[in-house]
C-alpha cells in the first residue's frame, strides 16, 4: 500500500478532509459501527480548518491522490471557535501534566483524527501523529486531545501511542478523556 504523509495546503485536499469527517461522524454511522471502528463528533467547516491551525497545518495520509487519513492541529487560542470543544478548552489550563500546570506549559491541540475504514490497521494513526509532530515538536511541548470513552478504538489507538490521561468529565453529551501526548 503506497501512502504518502504530508500537510494540507489545498482547499481540494481540505475538501477531502471533511468529505472523510462527514462520513465517519456519529450521526452517519451505526451502533455497531461506532462501538468497532470509531467515530468523529464534531463537523469542520471549510472556513474553520483554514483557521483553526494558525500558521500551521493539518496533517494528512493520501494514496492516489485522496486523502485517506487526517490529524487535526488545533491553536489553543481558536478553541472558543468550535462549539463543542469550548468545555475541554475551559478546562485545559487548569489540568497538569506530570505536575506542571497546562497553563504553563506550552501546547497545541490535536482537533480530530480519523481514518478511512479500508485504511485502518495498517499504521496510518500512528504516522499521521509522527508527521504532526515534526512539524510541531519545536513549538510545543504537549500535544492534548479528548476522546468520547465510548470511542474505544480511539482510546486504545491513543494509549498505544502514548498519550497519558489527565483528565476525564461529563457534559450533556458524552463523557470524555483528556490526554496529552509529550512531545
């Protein structure tokens, strides 16, 4: 399987980035398929993935040209602009890592990860997360996301990587981990 990892830098491949989100969010898929493969819960617009990222980008897996796989990176400052994150980015700075406060530390957010389901089990998280990395690792120290805990394929992913969790809560719709993953 040829992958290619790299960034988006074209309104095309970030057309593709939302097709994928589009349909692997919770709303489209079913019961036995959340429980199995995973899902998204938040739905990007075009606009909002130009911005969210600041002067960075997003990280990306392509074979033939389509992009297959997606990383997210996310400005802790642009978290009020994602209606359900503002409760995580509420919280952030008040959560620690290791003994140091978040709000002492200098981090990004990973927005979303997912996978195109012919894709999956073949080591395209794990390097979408390298590529992310080495474009961020000079930047920040920690890389923090959440995962539903009903997203048990993402928490294993996650765990497998790295990530460490710091926090875990509920709001109205799910309940959710925090980890953060030292870069």
């Amino acid at each position: 399987m040829s992958m290619k990892y790299t960034f988006a830098k074209t309104e095309e491949e970030l057309n593709q980035i939302l097709e994928l989100q589009a349909s692997n969010h919770y709303s489209q898929i079913s019961k036995e398929t959340k429980l199995e493969e995973g899902f998204v819960t938040v739905r990007h617009t075009l606009k909002l993935l130009k911005t969210i990222s600041g002067n960075f980008q997003h990280s990306i897996a392509k074979a033939n040209d389509k992009v297959v796989g997606y990383a997210l990176m996310m400005l802790k400052e642009k978290g009020n602009e994602i209606q359900e994150l503002k409760i995580m980015f509420e919280l952030l700075d008040s959560l620690s890592f290791k003994g140091v406060k978040l709000a002492d530390c200098k981090y990004c957010v990973m927005g979303q990860v997912c996978i195109d389901k012919d894709y999956r089990g073949h080591g395209v998280f794990g390097n979408l997360y390298q590529n992310l990395k080495r474009q961020i690792s000079k930047h920040f120290s920690l890389l923090i996301t959440e995962i539903s805990t009903s997203n048990l394929r993402s928490l294993r992913a996650h765990t497998r990587l790295g990530f460490v969790s710091i926090h875990q809560y509920t709001d109205e719709i799910d309940e959710w981990v925090v980890v953060a993953w030292q870069l």
